[in-house]
C-alpha cells in the first residue's frame, strides 16, 4: 500500500492496522483531502496554504493564480503532467490553449520561445535552426519577412543578419559586383534605415586606400577621391597613400607632412621645381642660398639628409681631390668653382698622412715633412696639433715620447734636425760614461727633461769594470756628477789594476761580497762568497758553516788545506758509511764539538753486532747483550749466525725488551731434538733469562723429555699454540 499520508503532507498518524474503524478511515482520508482540495479552489487562490513546491512543479507565471481544478482536473492529482507540451495540446482535458493552425511549425518546446508569464512577447531562440532556412518562417505571413525598400538579393536571410539582432548586418551574403572592395560589416557603413546610399566610415581602415582611391568608380555612383592629375599632380610615387597621408584625415589631405622613409636616389622626381597638387613645391636646386654647382648627378649623390640640404656629401669627388669622408661643405660652403674651398680641420684626429704626404692634389699641396725632420715612423698628430694649420704652425711643438720605448739614439745623436736638436750624450772634461749600451737601458723614456739621478743598470756588464770604477789614486767624475766607487787602497785588497774587478766581485750594488776569481789551488773546495769567512784582516779566514747542511767529507776526510786541516773521523769511530750529517749536526763545529752526536739508526737494517759488541768507541760505547741472555747460539738452529735484528726490532734502539718481532720467526724454525732443543732455553731450574721462559708445573708429567717431542707440545705435539701458548 502507498504511503498516501507522506505522498500529500499529512502528519504521522497512530498504527490503526489492529482497529476496525482506523482500518476503513484509511482508505477514507484520500477522498476527504480531494474534497478539500475541491472546495479550496472555489475560494481565493491566496488562502491555500499548501506548498506546491513540495511537489517537485514550482508554480511561476499565470500557473500561480491559475485555480488547482484548472489542472487537477476531477481531484486527480495523481500523474498531473509536468511539461507545457502534455497540457497545451490541442482538445486537453483541462481546456489549456493549445498550438494554433498559423503556429511555426517546430517541434522545440514551448518553453524554448514561451514564458509562462504570457505567451506573447515571443522571445525566439534560433539556436539549432538549419542555416539558409529563415524564409521557412519569415516569409510575411508566418512570421516577419523582408522590409519594403529592402536590397534586391536571393540570399537567404542569415546571410547577412544575425538572429540575436537584425540591425547588426554582416557582409556574409554576396555584394553587388561593383561594390568597394571591403571585408568590413555592412552596418559599418549601412544602417537598417537608410541601406542606400551608405554613409562612409573609416574606423579601422588603417592600409590599402588604393584599393578604392584609384579613380574607379564603384556601386550607386560612389567615386572615391584618388590622385590629382593634370597641370598640378600629385607627385610622382609608387608608395601607399597612408605612408604619408592621415587614415583620419579624408575630407582635405592638404598639409600632408612628407616622408622620405626608404626613399634613397631619384630625388629630381619631386625636386625638379615643379609645383604639384595642393600647393607642394619641393625644394630644388634653384632654392640653394647660393648658386648650386654643376652636375648631373641626382640628389641623393650628395646630399643624404631629407629635412635640410646645408650639409652634402659628394659620392665621387673629382679625380685630383684630397681624400676624404667629409662632408663637401665643410670647406665648400661658398662655392665649388676653382679655389673656393678652404681647408678646414674640424673634426680631424688622425690620418694627417693621407694628405701631408708631398703629392699635389686639385688647387692645393698640402705641407709635408721636411727632408731634416726627426726620423720617426710615427703620426703625425702623436707630436703636432689638429688645431695647429697656419703655414709654419708646426714649429715649437711639444715633443710627446709616448710609445717610444727604445731607439732613442736615432735622434739623440748631436744631430741639429729642422725646428729641434735633441739632447745628447755630454762630452768635454765630465763627459757620458764610456758605453755603447743603449740610453733606454738606464734612463727612463718618461724623463726627457733631466737625466739626472739615472739609476745605474749594470745589466749584460760582465767585464771592464775598471772603465768607470777607476784606481786607487786615479778616481774617475762623470757627467751629471757621476763618480763611481774606485778601488779601495788595504793590506788586504789585491794590488790596485793587477786583477780586474769581476775576477772576485760579483754585485753591482756592494762591493762588501766578493768571491776570488782564482783561489789558491789547495783551498776548500767551495762555492760560496769568498766574505763567507774571509773579512779585515784577509789572512787567517774565520771558518764559518752558514748554509752547509751536507757535504761534510769534502773538507773533512783528512786532507790538509791552505791554512787549515779539518777534523776527520777519529781512528776508534764507529765503523760505518753514512754521511756525518746523519748523526752530527752543521751547527756544532768547534773543536771537539762532535762528541756526543745523537745517534741516528736511519737506513740501518741490518750488522748490528758491527756496534754493539761491547767494544768502546770513539765517545761512546754501544750497549750488548746481557749475561742472562737466552743461548741461542747452542739451542736454536741458528746458532752463533743469528743477528741481534733476527728476533729485536731494528727500529727499537732504546729498549731491546720491546718491539720483539714475531716469536715463530725467533725461533728460526726450531722443532725441538739436537741443536733445536726447546729445554735449552725453556729449563725449569733456577737459571733466570732476560725474558721469562721458564718451564711451568706439569703436574707430576715426566721432564726427561724435550717439550716438542714430549707429544704434548707443538710443533712436534698436537695442542696449544707454536712458540706462543704451550
């Protein structure tokens, strides 16, 4: 059973199913609510109080006021339709106005057009409407067709007008043949009033005016203004009208700004003194302020601007012509007859040469150097000024050495040369020092002014110092009060020019350091400064060890030298081969100083015994084996022939009980039996070795066996550890 009570917005009631009466009310209170439904639509609409919302059919428009009955017809609500289309057929049981006979045959609904509201206005939605079929409805009678006055046109509708607005027109259907050619919308020249003729609107026509202003005459009669012919013509030009004509300017073009933009030759075109249309005469040769000159050549040859014609450039000057880039009328500016040009420099920096060069150009020589001027390869304006023109203006000019370097004596040689006479080297009672070195390899080519207070370079002088630094007695003055440091007079300098100076002095800068150019063939053999150790007086020198870190056999290994015999090796040394600096250090050198040098085993691997066998050496006796030492040479296989280093570290000098190297090589291989008896060492009396190796408890086992062969201990047994754990 359907729950009628929720379906209509009845309350909950109590569960009747168990009571008679409540059984039979049930099928009752459907027809009492139809009833009172029935009885409420004869009453005003607005005193029902059920919402019709609740239904799912939201009531807008004339549905509001319309009485329930209209619809709910007989008090069925049940299956009421829900859609326009249900109701609004024609012979419905409600009596709901219906289609007419003159309706547009559609099959949209009706709410696609229609409002509940009223049904007229019609607001139609064209959307899905097959293109080209407007006349299927607007053909007069069934809805609005074309207006009388209306262009001529088999078009359909919506080949020019939109369904949202019909005022709006496109150029969508097919202009008359001879129409302006435009891509633009009707409306924008044509308006649903007046189609014909249509007023002319620029907005965005931006190019291409010639497409219509070129003197054709289009549809209705419309000819639009072109290019004025006749006596005054426009002027002659293949460029588009907007590139100097306004697109906003079409009612007078007069006052046009003229462009010259990507014209470049044929300039005589327009510049001929011809007057064309409004009023336009360009300028021509007759318009210069003075007579123009000769030539058939076309404008743009020489002159390059378009607003002013004051400033020209030739494109060929004559054969003879100076070289030059410049404008004509910086020397031209009062003709181009013979002899009118007068030279100007402005803006002349560099490339004097290109005229200064002694040729002869057309009405002018130009001056070039003079045959005595100063042999340089550089410009001319490194020394001259541009501003400096007059005849003779070069003299008195301000000698500039910039980017001179070297060569100096090309010019500073004595010789007078035109307008100048360098500097050169003094001569007389205080002459130049005696050289051929060049001047730049001691004076500074920034100081051309004075010379004084040179810095001496000695640099490439190996010899004859004696040129400069004289005698003693016979001291030499130079220019610029130059005296060099002479020969110094002592017991112990060698005679005065007997040995040139080079032969023991080897500094420019100090004479103190001097190394002697022959040393007497039984000296030290050495390299070092002769001042080293020798100093006032000469004789005896001073031995000193300063930079001597090595070597040391070279003078001491018993050899007598000039004056001195180093100490050597004392007969009791201890015997080895290593270098004297391995143990004994350069800074301990006075007599007796080498005792209690610290011994340094570095590179020893091997021959201890060499040292350490209780011998005494030269202050020092080596440590040797202690009397409790372990006798190896009766019990391991050995014997005598092992070497202190076969069991001690040779890195371990300071403690023989430490740094012992692996217990299975100590033991040379022993296995027990003969010369390799373990119990030779391993004994369980009192005798007591350096190292603690004695025989431990066995418990009551025998001893008169040798622990290897016993069976118990490795190698020969089967348990513990060889030579570490027995």
């Amino acid at each position: 059973m359907k729950d009628h009570k929720r379906e209509f917005g009845v309350k909950q009631l109590p569960d009747c199913s168990r009571a008679p009466w409540w059984f039979g009310m049930a099928f009752l209170l459907p027809l009492l609510l139809m009833m009172h439904f029935a009885s409420a639509a004869t009453t005003a609409p607005g005193n029902i109080k059920f919402d019709h919302n609740t239904t799912g059919f939201v009531l807008t428009g004339s549905h509001i006021m319309a009485r329930c009955s209209s619809c709910h017809v007989d008090s069925v609500f049940k299956g009421t339709p829900r859609d326009c289309a249900s109701c609004h057929v024609a012979g419905n049981r409600m009596g709901a106005q219906s289609k007419t006979t003159k309706h547009i045959a559609t099959s949209a609904t009706c709410e696609r057009c229609h409002q509940t509201t009223a049904w007229t206005p019609v607001k139609y939605n064209h959307v899905g409407v097959a293109p080209g079929s407007c006349l299927t409805c607007h053909n007069g009678s069934t809805a609005n067709g074309k207006p009388i006055g209306h262009m001529t046109t088999n078009d359909s509708c919506d080949g020019c007008h939109k369904t949202t607005d019909w005022k709006q027109l496109t150029a969508g259907g097919t202009m008359p043949p001879n129409h302006l050619p435009t891509t633009m919308s009707c409306s924008l020249c044509h308006n649903q009033s007046s189609f014909i003729p249509g007023t002319m609107n620029h907005s965005g026509v931006v190019s291409g005016c010639a497409n219509c202003h070129n003197g054709q005459t289009f549809a209705v009669g419309m000819t639009p203004m072109s290019k004025p012919t006749g006596s005054t013509p426009h002027l002659p030009t293949n460029m588009p009208c907007e590139f100097c004509h306004s697109t906003s300017n079409f009612m007078s073009f007069a006052g046009t700004p003229m462009k010259h933009s990507g014209i470049v030759p044929g300039c005589t075109s327009c510049h001929s003194g011809q007057t064309f249309a409004v009023g336009v005469t360009p300028k021509s040769k007759a318009s210069a302020p003075t007579t123009h000159m000769t030539t058939a050549l076309d404008c743009s040859g020489c002159h390059t601007s378009t607003t002013t014609f004051s400033m020209a450039n030739l494109t060929t000057p004559p054969p003879g012509h100076l070289p030059t880039t410049q404008v004509c009328s910086i020397c031209h500016s009062a003709g181009f007859g013979p002899g009118s040009g007068v030279m100007t420099h402005t803006g002349i920096s560099t490339g004097c040469t290109n005229c200064h060069n002694g040729q002869v150009f057309t009405g002018v020589k130009p001056m070039s150097k003079p045959v005595n001027h100063l042999p340089t390869n550089m410009t001319c304006e490194t020394c001259h000024s541009t501003t400096s023109t007059n005849i003779g203006g070069f003299a008195g000019t301000v000698m500039k050495h910039t980017g001179i370097v070297g060569g100096c004596t090309n010019c500073h040689n004595g010789q007078a040369f035109a307008g100048v006479t360098p500097v050169s080297k003094p001569t007389g009672a205080t002459p130049h020092l005696p050289t051929n070195m060049s001047c730049e390899t001691c004076h500074s080519t920034s100081n051309f002014t004075s010379f004084a207070g040179t810095i001496m370079k000695h640099t490439g002088i190996a010899s004859g110092c004696a040129t400069c630094h004289g005698f003693v007695g016979a001291p030499k003055t130079f220019a610029v009060g130059m005296t060099p440091v002479n020969q110094t007079s002592s017991a112990t300098h060698t005679s005065a020019g007997s040995t040139p100076c080079e032969s023991c002095h080897s500094s420019t800068v100090s004479f103190s350091v001097a190394t002697g150019g022959t040393k007497p063939s039984n000296h030290l053999p050495t390299t070092a400064a002769c001042t080293l150790c020798h100093g006032t007086p000469y004789y005896p020198g001073i031995m000193k060890h300063t930079g001597i870190t090595s070597g040391c056999t070279t003078c001491h290994n018993g050899q007598v030298f000039a004056g001195v015999t180093p100490k050597s090796k004392p007969v009791n040394h201890l015997p080895t081969s290593g270098p004297c600096e391995n143990c004994h250090t350069t800074a301990n050198t006075n007599p007796g100083g080498f005792s209690g040098g610290t011994m340094n085993h570095v590179g020893i691997a091997g021959g201890c015994t060499n040292c350490h066998n209780g011998q005494a050496f030269a202050g020092i006796t080596p440590k040797t084996k202690s009397a409790n030492h372990i006798p190896y040479a009766t019990y391991l296989l050995g014997g005598a022939g092992m070497s202190c280093e076969f069991c001690h570290s040779k890195t371990v000098f300071t403690s023989f009980t430490t740094g012992l190297v692996s217990s299975t090589i100590m033991h040379n291989g022993s296995q027990g039996g003969g010369s390799g008896s373990c119990v030779g060492c391993h004994l369980s009396g009192t005798t007591a070795w350096s190292a603690s190796l004695q025989k431990k408890s066995h418990n009551g086992a025998s001893t008169a066996k040798d622990c290897s062969s016993s069976g118990c201990h490795r190698p020969k047994g089967g348990e513990g550890t060889a030579y570490l754990s027995w």
